[in-house]
C-alpha cells in the first residue's frame, strides 16, 4: 500500500493541471477574499460588501474569510481535482493497463482516495498560508494590531476546510468512476455546484417547504453553514447559517464517506470500457 | 491384498489419449477451447479453439472487426465470455496468479501523456511491483533511450505505441498479448520491432502478435487468420502457402476466405 501511494503521488505530482487548480485557487481567494475588500474599503460603510469590512481582512478573522470560498467556487476546483485524479485514467485507458496486471483494484482505488486526501489538504495549507500573509499586509497598511486567531481556531479551520474540499473532491471521484470519464462529471459537478445548488436556496426553497427543510440534508447548504460558523463572512457566495456547525460536520462527513464508498463499489463491480 | 505400486495391466488407450492431451496443454502457452463471445447481442468470437505453444510467435491476423482484439481480452482474462475455456499456462485466463506473468499491450497506447516516458514507467514498475531496474531496459529494448525525458503527449504517434509497448515489457513477462503494436510504425521501427519479438521468443517468451498487415506474417512461427469471428486457420507459413498453393500470405489468406465461403 506505501508503495501504491508513494507511485500515485509521484504521479499526480508531475501533473500540470493539478498546479494550475492550485494557482488559480490561490488568485481568486486572495482577490474576493482579499484584493477587491480592500480596494472597496475607502470610505464605504454600506451597500453590497461592506459586510466584508476591514475586520473581515485583518489577521483575527483570516481562517473565517480564506475558507468562505469552499462552499462555492473552491468546492468546484475541488470536484475538478477529484475528477482529473480518477477520470483521467478512463479517459487514457490506463486503468487497463494497471488492473490488467496489478493484485487488486480495491488497493489501486485507496492510493487515489490517499493522494485526493493529501491533495485538498495541500491546497487548504496553502490558501490558509496565503490568507494570513494577505490578512498580515492588510493589518500593516492600516496600522491595525497583528491578533492572530488561537491555534485551536487555527486548527478547526484548517479541518473544516479539509473536510469541505474533500468531500467535493471525492464527489469529482465519484461522478468520473459512475461515468467513466472526465468531461461529463466535470460538466455535471459544476452545473450542480455553480447552478442547481443556487436555484435550489434562492429560487426553490423560498417557494416550498419540503425543499427548505432538504437544504438541511444537502452537501452545498451544510459546507456554507460550517464556515459560516468559522467566522466566513455572511453574503458570501453559498455562505449562510442553515445548520449548525455539528450538524454540518456529520452530513458533510456522511457525503465524504458515501462517495468514497460507492465510487470503490463501482470501480471493483464494475468493467472499466 | 492391494496393490499399490506399477499397475499391473497395461493402461487404456483413452488414458494414454488424455495424458498426451494434458501434456500438450501443459507445453501449450495457451489453450482456447470452443471459445463464443457475445458483445451488444452479436457473436463476435465463434466457437474458436487453438493453442499457442511456449516461446513463439504467433501472428494473429485477419481485418479489422474480426474478433483479433476480443480473442486477446479473452487470453488476457479481462473479457466475459458466453462459452467455451481458456487456459494459459495451465490455469483458466484471468487467474490472479497469472497477471504478473502476462505482458498486454492495447491497440490504443495507454499511458499517461503528460508524463515522461521514464515517469511513466516508473509509474507502473511500481504499482506492478517490478524493480525500478526494468525501467531503463525496457526503454532500450524499445528503443525509446534518446526520448526518455520527453513527455509522451510530445512523443510521435509511433513513439507513443512503443512506449505502451515497454509497460508490457515491464518485469519481463512471460506471454506477451500484443495488439497491433506496429501500427503507425516506418519500415524500419517495424523490422526493429520484429527483431526485438524474435529475441524475447528466443529468451523462452511467448508471444501472440496481432496485425492486419500480411507482410508481418511471414515473420511468426504460427499463424492464426481469423475472419467473421471464426478460426479460418492454425497453421506456420510455409504450411499456409504450400497446403493453399500460393506464393505469398496475402493470397494464401485470399484463398482460405474463397474456400470458406464456397462451403
């Protein structure tokens, strides 16, 4: 199994694509995070943002504000990754070559999970580093205290951010094994992730109950209530205190550990053309 | 009183009929037996038996859509079959204990197009569980040395099937299953190809090659022409033209595909 891992690292390591997932992750968290806050500070007390006042940027709140995006626009570069991990592999026909060969899928299948795993808590790591430099310039410019949040927080953070980002990684897992390839679950993932979860909060629940209380069931809904708990800035695409921050952990949870299942249920069931 | 050392009478005829057929399937690579495969309710692989004996090259020939490729899933184990047996090495195809010792290439390179041919496999020799030391001889063997650190979506198209070719030639296996592994090659890759085929059948390898070109052909030491899904013939070269009376595959192949239809 080390050995498995180790070869699946070094594997996705040496992919272009994943590094461009991160580069882009990283500019677009410090921009909405970040970069258009601070340039909308001057003098706005009001109107759509200045939710995300100078508090929101500074060193205290930094964890809050750089995991506010893994609802949204993280989660889809996550189920991208989850998608490019697994999906690759049908789309060059190596799983033939591999399984043709190799003692079992199952073993194959736990070094993807491992490696997407160590994957979205790279790109967690990072974004959280970048957000504290970024919240750490924002405090010097504007003579504002360095308060950094306990390492308690930190840690919380960095969990729930995990948690989120795997959970929408292993859903890209899924979706490529369910239909064997990548353009299609990349297409599906994102209509759901940038559309349908949308509809769904500001078109469908309004109007019907039973859609209101599925919300509280619902993958996007429950990763917006937990880091709207972590301090994420309310208005916040996908960001809203639906549930509580318990509550929010054991569905996202119970998402993370369905797709992985169904996804190795379906690699071992199933034939790979 | 029992007996329980030579048996006294001399064995049956059929007795000696089985153990001289168990011991050609023993000698044989391969052994397929009444073999159907149905793909999207049509057969596409009818009631086919041949065997393939150690340490040689088989051709397998014939057009395209004629079964070659199903009949290899099938040797290899990664096909579902509707009827018949086959075994290789003595062991029913598929066994867990036979994918080490299988080496299969597919007709569209497999491999990773944004790594270089070394990463590549590296990448496999350790998931197969093969000594990083086979990385650098099967790039030789292919020839790929000058091109080891280029990455493979870079790789012309016959350098990529050459380096879908080396992951088969990962850990020295013993049958190698090639699927038209000279497709797209000049004359001269091709004839280094087939070299290189001669020298691991020479090593004690096993190998079944397929290929639509009929010049190939002359360089196996068996034939298998497949047509429709059917076995037109197992026979070498020579026997194919001498029993057909042709001078060269092509028409001895021509004349097999006259003769069925005449029946």
């Amino acid at each position: 199994m080390p050995t498995d891992i180790r070869a699946e690292i070094i594997k996705q390591i040496r992919r272009p694509a994943h590094w461009l997932l991160l580069a882009v992750a990283l500019v677009l968290t410090l921009t909405f995070a970040y970069l258009i806050p601070y340039l909308g500070l001057s003098g706005r007390t009001e109107g759509p943002g200045s939710a995300r006042g100078l508090d929101a940027m500074l060193p205290a709140e930094f964890v809050g504000s750089t995991v506010a995006g893994t609802p949204v626009f993280l989660g889809a570069l996550a189920v991208i990754f989850g998608v490019l991990v697994a999906g690759s592999e049908y789309g060059w026909q190596t799983w033939k070559t591999v399984f043709t060969q190799a003692p079992s899928r199952p073993r194959v299948f736990a070094a993807k999970v491992v490696v997407t795993a160590a994957g979205t808590l790279l790109l967690v790591v990072t974004l959280l580093a970048a957000g504290a430099a970024a919240s750490a310039a924002v405090a010097g410019l504007q003579d504002a205290p360095l308060d950094w949040p306990s390492p308690g927080e930190l840690l919380t953070g960095a969990a729930a951010g995990w948690l989120i980002t795997t959970m929408w990684a292993m859903l890209g897992v899924f979706l490529s094994v369910a239909l064997r390839g990548v353009a299609l679950p990349i297409g599906l993932g994102l209509v759901w992730l940038l559309a349908v979860q949308n509809l769904l909060s500001a078109v469908a629940a309004p109007l019907l109950d039973w859609i209101a209380d599925l919300q509280r069931a619902l993958p996007g809904p429950n990763a917006g209530s937990l880091v709207a708990a972590l301090g994420a800035p309310e208005g916040a695409p996908g960001v809203s205190a639906l549930t509580g921050a318990g509550h929010a952990t054991l569905v996202l949870a119970a998402y993370l550990v369905g797709f992985t299942l169904l996804s190795g249920w379906l690699l071992h069931r199933r034939d790979i053309t | 009183m029992p007996h329980w050392g030579t048996p006294r009478h001399p064995v049956p005829l059929t007795a000696k009929l089985n153990a001289r057929r168990i011991k050609r399937m023993v000698n044989s690579a391969v052994s397929v037996e009444g073999l159907r495969v149905v793909r999207g309710g049509r057969e596409v692989v009818r009631d086919v038996s041949c065997r393939i004996a150690a340490g040689t090259v088989t051709g397998l020939l014939g057009p395209s859509g004629c079964g070659k490729t199903t009949l290899m899933r099938a040797i290899v184990g990664v096909q579902i079959v509707a009827g018949g047996t086959v075994t290789v090495f003595g062991r029913p195809a598929g066994s867990p204990a036979l994918r080490r010792t299988i080496g299969y290439a597919t007709q569209n390179p497999a491999i990773y197009p944004d790594l270089t041919v070394r990463e590549a496999l590296r990448y496999f020799a350790s998931v197969l569980r093969f000594p990083p030391s086979d990385v650098d001889r099967v790039i030789a063997e292919v020839d790929l040395a000058d091109h080891a650190g280029a990455l493979i979506g870079r790789l012309s198209g016959g350098q990529r099937s050459r380096a879908n070719l080396a992951v088969a030639l990962l850990g020295t296996p013993e049958l190698l299953i090639l699927d038209e592994p000279t497709v797209g090659l000049d004359p001269v890759l091709r004839d280094e190809l087939w070299a290189l085929f001669g020298r691991l059948a020479a090593r004690g390898a096993t190998l079944l090659v397929s290929s639509h070109v009929m010049d190939e052909a002359a360089r196996c030491d068996r034939l298998l022409l497949m047509r429709e899904g059917r076995l037109l013939t197992d026979d070498t070269p020579g026997g194919l033209r001498e029993r057909t009376g042709a001078d060269d595959l092509e028409r001895a192949f021509l004349h097999l595909i006259t003769e069925e239809a005449a029946r």
